[in-house]
C-alpha cells in the first residue's frame, strides 16, 4: 500500500470564538484574497508541518513575475530534499536515492496555496465564519473557520497576514475538534526583493549521477479508465483520470481523482492477479484514510484525508461503466 500512499501524496467543534455578527459575504472576500495572496506575492519563510506524532520543518521561497510563479521548497529535517516550481512543472532532487522526478502539478497543493481558485462552491459544502485576531509568526491574522456540512468532509480554520492576505497557519479538525494536521509558519518575510540565483539545486548535487523519472504517467488526464462514481458524493467532482505505472508492478495502475476543492480522495484500480495479498477493509496511514476491496477481478482501493465514510462511499461506489 505504500508505493499507493506515495502516490496520493506528490468543523462541528473549532477552537476560538466565532463573530457571529460578520456575515459570510465578508468571509468569502477572505477566502479570495488568501487564495490570490498566494500565487501574486513574494515572500520566504520557515514553515512546520505537523501530523501525528510526526513534524517536518521546510523553507519556502516564492516569487511572482511576468513568466508565472516560482518556488523553492527544502527539507530542514529528515532526508534532504528539494522541490523547485516553476508554474506546474514540478521537480523534485532526492539525493538520498540519487534521483530527479519531475512531474506536472494536477493535484498537489503546497502550502500556503492550499485553496482552489475558485472559491465560490466552497460555500455549498462549507459554512465559513470569520473568527477572532490572533497572532502568528509575528503577524497579525485574521482566523477563518470552514465548517462542513456534512459528515463526508473535515474542518478546516485558517489565519491571514491582516494586511497582504497571506495564509500564515492552517489546520484540519476532526467530528471531534481535534487537530489532524497543521502547517504553521515560525519565521516569515512577506514582500522585497528574491534572489533568483537560490532557485537553482545545490552546487554540490550537481556531481551525483541524476535519473530524472518523468515515465510513471502513462496517459494524461483525458484518458477513460471506465471506471465511475455510481453514486457521486455532494460536493466532490473528478479532476484527475489516468493510468500510471508503479514500483514492482508489471500493468499500469487506472488513478482516479476526486475533490471538493479542499479534500482530495485518490483512488486506485488494478488487476487483482500477481496479488498475494490484496488489502481488504479499512486501515490508516498517518493522516489517512485507506480503504480496500474487490470487484471482479480487481482491486480498488481508496484514500484521503476525509473520513471514513468518504472513503468507505467512493470505494463501495465504483464502477467499470465497460463490464
């Protein structure tokens, strides 16, 4: 299940008061300026992201110009690592493996750009509040409070630099109001000058002996797998529908995509034969939830960070629209 993880991965209880007095218009309007802060400005900073017992410490450094946006991304703990953006192409230096992967960004948000551009249909499966004034980093933020609807979704509170509209800090909360996970910036410069000499890897990478792996996709987001949604979940449209090959296995694996412009939920189809021992069930992976079973003769297996019944719906659900 792993190399399946790997894969996914390239509120009815909040803490803090809610105004109940400022009206969802103004939260919107929020909402917007975060996105666009985003992807328009420049600025670098050390952020921490926390999941479990896990914490990953990375630097960011993002600019914007008349070519698109660039960014850096760089591993502070763990194994060393680099992700340098510049608009959707995506390639990241993994000198533990001695590799380069580039990829394109369909799916993957990197923080603080972790909204959708268009935020209107957020409001058709989240209540959004705005909440009190706190500080983080040094900044002033205005927290924001996305409450879902329904039980298909978690909770999501934001806090924004006061003045630009950066996305300072991010959490995601369970039924319960516990926290799952949370990016937060602990050192922030907004604004100024970038030099973009440092969007370049590291001298010393350059003598390694790179392979670049850009072969996992086999067909772009136009390709019909045949397989379906028979019973669509509120709120969750696809965005990705491909086949792409995978560590160890000899067919390429059909990769479906759903979201509702802040959950993503992957699912993942092959062909059960050449499978000792096909996952069936439940399970969890860190901040995920997996599940598994099988169709005919395939395995489907399902994962997000939603809930259970996210999961457990979309998995119970699929389809080959062909057989």
């Amino acid at each position: 299940m792993r190399y399946l993880v790997c894969a996914f991965v390239f509120l009815t209880v909040v803490a803090g008061n809610v105004q109940a007095d400022i009206s969802q218009p103004d939260a919107l309007a929020l909402l917007k300026k975060i996105e666009a802060a985003a992807r328009e400005l420049n600025y670098s900073g050390i952020f921490v992201y926390q999941y479990g017992n896990q914490v990953e410490t990375s630097k960011i450094t993002h600019y914007s110009d008349a070519t698109g946006e660039h960014e850096k991304l760089e591993a502070l703990n763990g194994p060393a690592r680099e992700t340098i953006r510049n608009n959707d192409e995506v390639i990241c230096y993994l000198p533990e493996s001695n590799s380069v992967k580039v990829e394109k960004r369909n799916t993957r948000k990197f923080f603080p750009a972790l909204l959708p551009k268009d935020i209107s249909k957020l409001s058709a499966n989240y209540t959004i509040k705005l909440g009190d004034v706190e500080r983080v980093a040094g900044y002033d933020c205005q927290s924001l409070i996305l409450e879902p609807k329904d039980n298909l979704r978690y909770a999501h509170k934001f806090w924004a630099d006061n003045v630009t509209g950066l996305l300072l800090k991010a959490t995601l909360l369970n039924a319960n109001g516990e926290v799952i996970d949370q990016f937060a910036f602990t050192q922030l410069t907004i604004g100024g000058l970038i030099d973009k000499s440092q969007f370049k890897p590291k001298p010393a990478w350059k003598t390694l002996a790179w392979k670049t792996d850009d072969s996992t996709i086999v067909d772009g987001n136009t390709h019909d797998t045949g397989w379906v949604i028979n019973e669509p979940l509120p709120g969750f449209s696809k965005i990705v529908e491909l086949k792409r090959l995978m560590p160890g296995k000899k067919s390429p694996v059909s990769h479906l995509v759903y979201s509702d412009g802040l959950s993503t939920v992957s699912v993942f189809i092959e062909p059960l034969a050449g499978m000792p021992h096909p996952m069936q069930g439940l399970a969890s992976q860190g901040v995920l939830n997996v599940y598994a079973r099988s169709l005919a003769d395939f395995q489907i297996t399902v994962i997000g960070e939603v809930p259970v019944a996210t999961v457990k719906k979309i998995g119970n659900s699929m389809t080959n629209k062909h057989k």
